[in-house]
C-alpha cells in the first residue's frame, strides 16, 4: 500500500469502506493462508482479538506432549472456563501441511503412473521394432557369421542399431518437450 514509504504509524481500512481505521504497528511478510503451494501469498492484517472479535478463531500450540495429548489437554481447560465452548478440528501441523499438499500428490502419482505406461510403451515399441528389424536382416545376420562374424560382433550391430533409435527418440522428445513447455 504504501511501496516507498514507511507503512509504520499510517491509517487504513481493513475490511471495506464501513470498517474502522486501524493504525499500522508493524510489518510481516505475505502469507499463505490457502495451501503451501501459493505463489506469494496475500496481503493479511492482524488486530488484538479483544479489538475485532471473531466467531472463527484458531489456535496454535506447542508443547512437549504428543499431539493428542496436547490436545485433551487444551480440551480440559477449555471445558473448566466455558463447558458450553466448542472445540473443532484439532489437528496437528503434519496434518494440515499434508492436507495442503494433498492434491499436489495426486497430480504427481497421476502423472507417475502415465509416465511409467508411457516408458513401457516405448520400451515394448522399440522391441518390437528391433525384432522386426532383426527378422528383415536374417539373412544378413547369416551371412555375415559364415563369413566368421562373432556373435558378440553381431549383438553390437543390434544394439548400435537400437542405441541410435533412442538417442534420436531422446533428442526429438527433449526438443519437442522444450518447445511445448513454451506454452
């Protein structure tokens, strides 16, 4: 709001155009209240709760028990000041950072699994292809161990021929992947 400027001491509204001016006591930086994946978070204000009470307020806690421990717990107290007071959604920082991260698993796995069928694919397509290879050049490959080929000369003569099929389907797929990621 106030890029080249101090922002400490200034008035602003949070809240829209109804809400009450709040003076700017301090700075932090952007955060993310969505998921761990947003880029550069958002714009928050923070104000005492007693100033700006809130149906909807969480708690975070640290302590040396377990988390469910920590959690009966926090239950108890709560229940000796207010026993009308209800507790929701307790859940550990493990949990909500894997929540968090959740769908980006999913697309990762999906994509894993495409990736492996596609690897099987192309490893069964350049089989196949140099199977037929080798049939076209039975005689060839006759001819050749007649006239005293070894059979480790002839396996290199395959596999060459197989090396030089990935090597050109390595560097026409990076190439394609290079000019598709442009988009």
């Amino acid at each position: 709001h106030w890029p080249s400027e101090d922002p400490i001491g200034r008035r602003i509204r949070v809240g829209g155009d109804s809400a009450p001016y709040s003076t700017v006591v301090g700075v932090v930086a952007r955060v993310k209240l969505g998921s761990l994946g947003e880029r550069g978070g958002f714009v928050q204000g923070y104000a005492p709760a007693l100033q700006r009470p809130s149906i909807n307020t969480s708690i975070v806690m640290k302590g040396r028990l377990t988390p469910e421990a920590l959690a009966v717990s926090i239950r108890e107290q709560v229940r000796g000041l207010d026993p009308a007071q209800p507790i929701h959604n307790v859940r550990t920082i493990r949990e909500i950072r894997d929540n968090s991260l959740a769908s980006e698993r999913l697309n990762l796995s999906v994509l894993g699994v495409f990736a492996a069928f596609a690897l099987t694919l192309s490893v069964v397509g350049l089989y196949g292809v140099l199977a037929y290879s080798v049939a076209r050049r039975q005689r060839e490959i006759g001819v050749r161990a007649a006239l005293g080929a070894r059979p480790a000369d002839v396996l290199r003569l395959v596999l060459g021929q197989g090396l030089r099929l990935i090597a050109l389907g390595v560097v026409l797929g990076l190439a394609a992947s290079l000019w598709v990621t442009r988009w």
